[in-house]
C-alpha cells in the first residue's frame, strides 16, 4: 500500500457514516472467533436463505449445486443437461448469461423446464454486465454476482495510486449506482443473490489497495454486502473462491471471523474454483471445502471438476454428508474427550504458519538416509503380500528402475511401514525385495510386535516403532542398528506426560533422531481436535519435532458416507482428513493405511501433499470447469496439456475457457492457455500474455515451446534405463543384490 493510498484510507473511515457499513479493520492473524467453537464442532448459526423452493442455511441441510457447461442460448441442450444434474441430486443449478442474449433465453429455459414440472433454482452468473443481470432476474431465482468485475470490468493487474479520497469515492460511489438497480429488483421479486469473490478476479481497484490477498476478498464482498443492507435486502449469500485451497480456507475464515465481529449471518457458499479434474480435482476439493466444513463453516457447496456437470454432485454429496457427520452428535463427544486446551494463540486461523522443524537425517554404512521429506513426507503401508510381486512394488513406491533394481525418483514413497506381522512373514526371496527397498534409500518403519527378534537381522535403514511410554523408558541398546525412532503419539495423553515426551524427543541422539508418529484413535476421540492439541503444545515448547500424520482406515471407515467403497470417494474422506489439518501447518507427512492398491495410496498421499501447497512432485494444473463461456473443449484440451506437460514438478500451468477468471487465477500459475476468442487462444507467462491469437490446434505445441524457452522444461524420463543411474548408487545397489 502506497503512502497516499494510507492517508486516504483513514479519511475514509471518519468520513462514512457508520451505520451505513462496516468499517474496514486490520484481520487477525490469530486468536479471532472464526467458527461457532475451535473445540466442539458445530454449524456456524446463519439466517435462511431463500433460493425459489431450496432453503439455504443452518437450520437447512447443506445443498448441492453445479453449473452447466452448455450455451446458454441454446434452450434445448441447456434443459437437458439441467435435467441430467437433477437426476443426480442436484438442488441449484447455475448457468452463465453472459450477456443479453442469453439473458432473453434464460426465460425459456426457466418457462421449459416449469412446463416439465421441475422446480430446481436456477442460478445466473454474472460477469461484466449489470444489463444482463436485471433482464435474468425475471427468469432465474439467484443472481451471482462478482465483485471484482460487475463494475471494474475487465481483469487488469494496474496499480492504481489513489492521490485524494474523492478519487477513491467516486468510485464506491459509481459502484452503487451500478449495483443498487439489481438489489432493488432482487428485494421486490424474492429473488437471492450470491456475493461471489474470487481470488483471480479482484479488481485492480481492490488489487491496489490490498493486494492478491484473503483480506482484499474479503473487503471487496463486504463492500457489495454494504450495498445490500443499506436498502434492507438480505436474501444473499457469500463465497470466497480461490484455486489454492490454503488462501480459499484463508478467505472463508476471515469472512466468517468479520462477520462474528458485525454480528452478521449470512450463509457461505463452499468451492474450490478450477480444481481440475479426476483425483486431483478431487482431492483439492476435499482439502478446501472438507477443512471449512470439519469447522462447521459452509450451507451450501460446489465441486467444480473439468468434467461434465454431472458428474460433480457424487462429490459434492460425499463432502457435504462428510460434512454433517463432523458436526453430529457423536462428533461433538469424540471431542468433547480430546483433554482440554486453548490454541487461540498458537494456531492462526487467516494465514499458514509451518513450524520450523528439523527432519532427521540417518547414516547408514556411510550413505546418509533421508527417511522424511524436508517439504512434507509419503510413507507407506506394506503387508508380506506386497513383497510377492519384486517388480511391481518397485512401480507402487514410485520407484525407477534400472537393471531389474529400484532407486528413488521424485514421487518415490520416503520409508515404508511394514504392518504388524509382515517382518517374520517374508521368506527369503521377499526379504530379499525389502533389502533392495531400503538398498534404494528408503526408511523402514518396524513395529513393536516385531521388534522381539534378533536386531541383527532387522533391514537396512530400520526406525523402530515405539508407544509414548516404551520410548520414554529409553532402555535399549540399539544405537547404530537402527537410524531412528518414531514414536506413536495418540493425541489424548496427560498433558505432563505429552510435554516431557516432545521435550524428550527434542533432545534426541544425532545418530538416532526421531520423529512422532500422531495415530489417533478416531473410533474413541476426534483427530481433528486432538491432533490441534499435540500441536499447540508443540509449539508452546517451540519443539522442532517432525509429526507424521498415520491415517488408518479399515473396509468399513473407508467407505463413503453412502456406503461405498470406492477410490474417487475415498479421496474425498481422505482430503478432508488431512487437508483440515495440513492447511494451519499441522504436520509434516502422511501415512495413509486403507484398503487399496500400494500404488493408489502413494499417488493420494502426494496428491494430498500438493493440494495442500507443501510438497510438488508434478506440474500443478489451474484448471477451470468449462462453462458456457468456454472457447474450446476444455476437457479435451486439458487432458492432452495435462499428457504432455505433467512431468514438470515445481511448474504450474493454467487452463482457461475465457477471460474471467482467466489471468487472476494465473497470478500464481507460471504458465497460462486462455482461450481468447472462438478457436484461438492466448498464452501467458505469469501475468502478462505474450501470443496472442494462436489456433486451437497447435496451442498446446506452442505453450510446449513456451515453458522451453523460459528454461522450465525438462525431457520426461525413461524407466529401466541404466543412464539413469548415478555413479554412486551402484555400490549400494550391488551390495543389495549379494
């Protein structure tokens, strides 16, 4: 913020009349009241609102909504995809009217469908044209406004130097008259309306002032919100989207927290915007959406996938039912026996702090271990069947290979855990396999059931596996046979016992550092609160200690909430596990034990890792979920960009049907498609375009060409190449073998 633009700032808040609207105030970064209780999980209380026959709000179950991919103009495709969405549980369903043509052909949508005696909400989305707007307002039951251009026009990252408050004025003052028309209308008819904020669309205006922030989302809903409430219209709803789950759950809290301080109770409207598609759509969806939910936050909710629309209200469902499970009654006893603590001060609720810890590094026979990941840690689950088939648990850790032996690649898992009974199982060919696993670098988690044995005969790279109890004990002799510990931390332990154990750990030997193993039992307690706890205490004794989170899951808990065992739901039980804790900085890796395939798990794991915005270990796609707008077969396109650039970890790319969201939602993406025009489309580097017009049909080549001449491009790798191999792995390799 500019000098002039902060002296024009305090001028404004003695000038406006408080009663007319909230008075812009400095977030806090920690401590504020953002959801009904940081420690029982309950829905945030909210007013109803009115959406046509669909209630929104607290006294509401949550509704599932999606958005049409059609032309709006055309009537006749537009009902039947409507139709197919409610089929499929869909309780709103938005359309973008773009403009007045389609405003005029909203009304018969609206006329055909009442005629087949379907009374689902429609919900117009609007961008750039006020017109429009007040003409579908005759038609549909919601209006989505966007802040960031239904008076700005369009997306523009100009800084603009406010010199005097009447500049700033004039503006806010040229807002409302724009804005003030369409409320007036929407009060009369009972038509609600939808403050929709997106991150990639502030305008330069709110940019300047805030810049690409929670906060500026947050003020620039707040300002329309005034709007409302000066003529007494409260039939709307707010939404904070951003692509990065970690800024959208940023948003959603500090709205949510603003709003306590006003004692306002509008509902929130839940989405993750340009998820992508299939996992990682997914799971990006599950960490945003699943986070806001597990705190009682969110009414109503979306999953925005790259897919047909219909196909996103499975997902949407799975979460929003994930969702009142969190606020049940037996949620609320699970936490209510999580020992008591208050992390209102070690826990900011509107920016990510990770803590500062020291992974821990092993030497074995001369080579060093990395057992955890500096960035974030995948470790893996393995019974003795695992071991049958040599080649293809190579593959399922993400594993190269070069003369039949495995090493380590980007996505590779960083130890393995072998279940309880699995070390004694394995006969010689397997053991064999487990000794060419920890040959590749790869830590090998022990548990107590079988540490009874002869430790000489315990694998390479070993950690054993003790309880809290066991650990503090410290009466074994097996330094230099084993690299490290990992110490099984339940979440519930006296607070005495817990503090002497992290103060324990802390100190632990160089030669055999530890690390703490959180598996809470969520049959007896709530991970989410007791998993807060460990983690205030954590930081109360600034201890740098590493937390890998163990997510167990049996077939039973495993399933959806609709029965199902399935992976594509699973992700979403999965996602919002973990990302509601991963998104404050609590923790440093996962564990995940389920039933699926070695290879599933692993992929999720770093799938939950990068939604998260801790570890990247493949190029990271913006990619939106195609509406009417869209300029070219979004799906199509992006499954062809994603096959030829998804090799790139550390490269962010985004793909976008039009203009709207395009360039904002590119603030964080190194590379942008945008279409531009119908069968052309734009390329970008960061936030500037640099090609303009280029075909459909040799886009993707050039965006190839682009992040080639900006140095970011590297050949994907060929497996069972012994090219591959760095000289100083084969002593280890050859040792394996004998």
């Amino acid at each position: 913020m500019t000098a002039s633009s902060t002296k024009m700032w305090w001028w404004w808040i003695l000038v406006v009349p408080a009663a007319a609207l909230h008075v812009p105030t400095t977030m806090s970064a920690v401590g504020g009241k953002y959801c009904e209780s940081r420690y029982v999980p309950s829905r945030r209380p909210t007013r109803t609102v009115e959406v046509g026959p669909v209630k929104i709000g607290s006294e509401h179950p949550i509704a599932c909504q999606t958005m049409s991919t059609t032309d709006t103009r055309d009537v006749a495709a537009s009902v039947a995809q409507i139709e197919r969405c409610v089929e499929q549980g869909a309780n709103l369903v938005r359309l973008t009217v773009q403009g007045l043509n389609e405003a005029k052909k909203s009304a018969e949508i609206r006329a055909t469908l009442d005629a087949k005696g379907l009374d689902v909400p429609l919900v117009a989305d609007i961008h750039f044209q006020p017109k429009a707007a007040m003409l579908v307002a005759d038609a549909f039951e919601k209006i989505r406004v966007n802040p960031g251009n239904f008076a700005d026009g369009r997306k523009t990252f100009e800084e603009i130097n406010y010199d005097s408050p009447e500049e700033f004025e004039a503006e806010k003052a040229y807002i409302e008259e724009l804005f003030t028309p369409l409320v007036l209308k929407c009060k009369e008819l009972n038509r609600a309306m939808r403050i929709g904020t997106n991150h990639g669309s502030l305008s330069a205006r709110i940019m300047s002032f805030y810049g690409d922030s929670p906060k500026g989302m947050v003020e620039s809903a707040l300002e329309f919100a005034d709007i409302c409430r000066k003529h007494d219209y409260h039939n709307f709803v707010f939404s904070m989207k951003a692509s990065n789950p970690v800024v959208m759950v940023q948003a959603y809290r500090s709205l949510a927290e603003k709003m306590y301080d006003l004692g306002w109770d509008y509902p929130l409207h839940l989405g993750v915007t340009e998820a992508g598609e299939g996992e990682d759509g997914r799971m990006k969806s599950a960490i945003g959406i699943g986070a806001l939910l597990a705190d009682g936050l969110g009414d109503t909710i979306r999953v925005s996938l790259t897919e047909d629309p219909e196909f996103e209200l499975e997902p949407c469902r799975t979460l929003a039912d994930l969702g009142n499970a969190a606020c049940s009654d037996a949620s609320k006893k699970k936490a209510a026996k999580v020992p008591v603590f208050d992390d209102t001060d070690t826990r900011p609720v509107a920016s990510f702090v990770k803590r500062d810890t020291k992974i821990p590094h092993a030497v074995n026979d001369g080579a060093e271990v990395a057992a955890l990941h500096r960035d974030g840690s995948v470790l893996t689950a393995l019974s003795a069947d695992d071991f049958t088939n040599e080649q293809l648990l190579y593959k399922s850790l993400g594993c190269q290979t070069a003369v039949g032996m495995p090493f380590r690649d980007v996505a590779t898992s960083d130890s393995i855990y072998l279940k309880p009974g699995t070390l004694p199982a394995l006969d010689k060919t397997q053991r064999r396999t487990l000794d060419r696993v920890a040959a590749a670098g790869l830590g090998v988690l022990i548990p107590p059931e079988d540490q009874r044995g002869d430790p000489s005969l315990f694998p390479a790279n070993a950690i054993l596996v003790k309880s809290l109890a066991e650990f503090l004990k410290d009466d074994d002799d097996l330094d230099g046979k084993v690299i490290g510990t990992a110490v099984v931390v339940r979440g519930d332990e006296a607070d005495e016992d817990l503090e002497k154990g992290l103060v324990v750990l802390a100190a632990a030997k160089e030669e055999r550092p530890s690390f703490v193993l959180l598996d809470v039992p969520t049959d007896e307690i709530s991970r989410l609160h007791a998993t807060r706890r460990v983690f205030h205490l954590l930081k109360s004794h600034e201890s740098p200690v590493p937390v890998i989170h163990k997510l167990s899951y049996d077939a039973q808990s495993a399933k959806s909430p609709s029965g199902v065992l399935r992976k594509d739901l699973f992700i979403l039980r999965m996602g919002m596990d973990g990302g509601s804790l991963f998104v404050d900085g609590l923790g440093d890796g996962v564990l995940v034990d389920a039933p699926f395939d070695v290879d599933f798990l692993r992929s999720a794991s770093f799938g939950l890792l990068q939604g998260s915005r801790m570890r990247n270990v493949k190029t990271e796609f913006v990619s939106c979920p195609s509406c009417g707008r869209t300029l070219f077969d979004l799906q199509e396109v992006t499954e062809k960009i994603s096959l030829a650039t998804g090799h790139l970890p550390g490269v962010t790319i985004a793909i976008m049907g039009c203009i709207v969201n395009g360039p904002g939602e590119m603030a964080d993406a190194d590379f942008g498609y945008v279409g531009g025009a119908p069968g052309k489309v734009d390329l970008y580097v960061g936030k500037e375009v640099v090609q303009r017009g280029i075909p459909n049909d040799i886009a993707c080549d050039a965006l190839i060409q682009l992040i080639k001449d900006n140095d970011r491009w590297v050949d994907p790798k060929v497996n069972e190449d012994d090219d591959l191999l760095e000289q100083e792995q084969l002593p280890a390799m050859a040792k394996a073998i004998a």
